[in-house]
C-alpha cells in the first residue's frame, strides 16, 4: 500500500499507535492459526461489507472472496493498491465507501461501482 512508497507516513501513523505487548502479538498469531469462523460464516443475518486492499502482503485478496461467498447479503470491495494497513493510509476512500453502504437500503443488490473505481 502507500506505506511501502511513504516512510514519512510510517513515521506519521506510528506516533499515535502504542503497541500492548510483545506476548499480545504472539497471542493473535495463535489465534490466527487456531481459530476459524468458516463454518458460521453463513449464519451472519446483517448485510456486510467486506474491505480489502489487493496490495496486502499479509491477507491475500482471496480471503475477502471466501468472506464474500460465505456470508449471506455480504458485498466485497476492494482498494487498488491498498496494503495491509489501507484503513489507516486510505481512511477518506473507506469512509465514502462504508457511508455509500450505511446509507443504501439494498446493499447487497447495488452496482459493484465503489467510490474507488472510475
């Protein structure tokens, strides 16, 4: 994402993140790696929308397909050239994007044409 060509923001964005603990970190990659909501995936009732940047080096976007396919009423949108951290370093586009879903009544049958796309 924008962080790979911007140290300036890497520096910028982590003046304000304070990190718990080395332990905490070690604690969600285990929970990563032994834990799995697939199996109740379909049972989410609320439309849902699923982000992703298809520049992350951590999910694959292939992750956010499986959400989208798994998750009845669920829509998946994805930021060009958004990295792991796109929330952060795009949070203007993702907020366009989450009020254009809170806002419509049919969000699972609206077009594909996001706020990022032309």
């Amino acid at each position: 994402g924008a962080w790979r060509n911007d140290p300036d923001l890497v520096a910028a964005t982590f003046r304000h993140v304070r990190f718990s603990s080395r332990g905490g970190y070690y604690l969600q990659l285990a929970a990563m790696w032994g834990w799995s909501s697939l199996p109740w995936l379909g049972s989410i009732e609320a439309p849902t929308l699923v982000l992703a940047g298809d520049a992350d080096p951590v999910c694959p976007i292939e992750n956010a397909t499986i959400l989208g396919q798994s998750i009845p009423n669920a829509r998946v949108e994805v930021l060009p050239g958004g990295g792991h951290l796109f929330v952060m370093d795009s949070a203007r586009d993702i907020a366009l994007s989450v009020r254009a879903f809170i806002a419509s009544t049919d969000a699972p049958g609206r077009s594909s044409k996001t706020p990022w796309s032309a």
